[in-house]
C-alpha cells in the first residue's frame, strides 16, 4: 500500500499540473473553460429540482438534499477536467513558483481571465434555455430563485466572507485532488467539495452569478447594478481566499518541507 505523499510531493504534482494548465493553447483553454460553464449548471437544475421535491414534506431538510445534489456537478467538472476560475488557482500558480520564469505572470493572467469569462459564456446561455417555461419541473424555479434573491441581498461584507472562505474551499480542491491516486478519490473530495459549497452557503463567483442569472431569467427583480455589485465583492473574496490564504500558505509549506529535506 503506497502512502500518502508528502506536501513538496504535492506541490511538485500540483506544479506539473499547473505547467499542463498554462500551456495549453488558446483554443484548448477557451473550450474547456466554456464547458466548465455549462457543465456546472447541471448542478443548479439538480438542486433546484431536489429542493422542489423534498421541502413540501421534509421542510428545511430540502436545503441539505439540495446541496448533496450540487455536488454532482462539481464531480462532473472534476471527472471531465474542465476549468472551473479559482478552482485553477493554485496549480497554475505552484508552476509559476517552481519555473520563476517572466513569461508565467502573463500566462497566469491569461489563464483566469480566459476561464472567468468563459465560464460565464459556457453557463449563462444554459441558463436562459432551462429558463424556458417548463424545461424544469413544477417547483425548482421557485427554489434557484429563492437562492438568487438572498445573494443579492447579502450584506457586503457578510458576501465577501463567504467568498473569501468559497474561494478559499475551492482552491484548496485541487491540492487535495494533487494529493490522492485514485479516480474514486478524486470524485468523492470533488462531490463533497460541491456539497459543502452549497451547504454552507459559501460563494463562488461563477456559482453566485449563474444562480443571480437564473433568478433574473426567472423573472426576481434584481437589477444589473446588484448582479455587478455581488460580482465584484465575489471575486475579490474569491482572490483573497484562494490566492491569499489557500496558495500562498501551501507554497510556504513545501518551501519549509524542502529546507527541511536539505
């Protein structure tokens, strides 16, 4: 039985995977990060369907049977190795810590700005077709509405913690996904990951602006100055927590592992 790796073995996998991400060609990064975006959707209609289901009878219960059933779309994204922003954090930037090269920055920028926009890309026009009276069942857009309604109305800073711990679960997927072997593994860290999303409820930007679209295209009066607002308190939580506190922390981890092997 092997055992588990130890975190600069992590890091190393973590920076080949990162490499791996960053150079990838234009076409590749803009596909994969546009099938990200309506794979993730999947997610929503399993959660706005279950919630429908479950909460005539079980009440409140229906919010955790709702979150389990997220999590399926995240084990999609996982399986089908889409690219997901903030979930591509801190691979790509182990790669740059273990090159140090100039051109890394540019490619960081290239990387996160390619996936956020084409998540949004990938997931809006999919929402906007399940938004089609009847693509859904009787009750689930009453529940993804529900859902947009209290995004928007979140306090700034009460967003923004969200986000930053959102951001911070995120990232720190895929330096869990870096230290197992096995596709079992994978697929349950990534389902919990999603649920736990959902559950708590944390805010991931992509996830927080396709649930406020759904909602929109449902027809909750929530205006565009909202959508921008929750956007931007989102991702900079999102940067914060998964980039401040999530990646900085692990690269200082390995680096400690590494003069400690010295």
């Amino acid at each position: 039985m092997s055992s588990a790796p130890t975190p600069s073995e992590i890091f190393e996998r973590s920076a080949e995977e990162g490499k791996r991400r960053l150079d990838q060609s234009m076409l590749e990064l803009v596909s994969t990060s546009f099938i990200a975006g309506f794979t993730i959707v999947f997610g929503f209609a399993a959660l706005g369907i279950v919630e429908a289901i479950v909460k005539p009878q079980f009440g409140a219960l229906a919010t955790i049977a709702g979150a389990l059933a997220f999590g399926i779309g995240f084990t999609f994204l996982i399986v089908g190795r889409a690219e997901l922003f903030s979930e591509n954090f801190f691979d790509p930037a182990a790669a740059a810590v273990e090159n140090d090269d100039s051109w890394m920055v540019g490619a960081l920028v290239r990387l996160w700005s390619v996936t956020f926009v084409l998540n949004l890309a990938g997931g809006v026009p999919f929402v906007w077709l399940l938004s089609v009276e009847g693509a859904l069942p009787h009750g689930a857009p009453e529940a993804l509405t529900v859902v947009a309604e209290d995004i928007v109305h979140r306090s700034a800073a009460a967003e923004f913690v969200k986000a930053f711990t959102g951001g911070a679960l995120v990232t720190l997927l895929s330096f869990m996904l870096a230290a197992v072997d096995s596709t079992g593994s994978r697929i349950l860290i990534a389902y919990f990951v999603g649920f736990l999303l959902t559950l708590g409820p944390f805010s991931h930007v992509i996830v927080s602006i396709l649930h406020v679209m759904f909602g929109i295209a449902f027809g909750a009066p929530i205006g565009l100055a909202e959508l921008a607002r929750t956007t931007v308190v989102v991702t900079a939580g999102n940067l914060v927590g998964g980039l401040g506190l999530v990646t900085m922390t692990h690269v200082t981890q390995a680096m400690g592992a590494r003069e400690d092997d010295d």
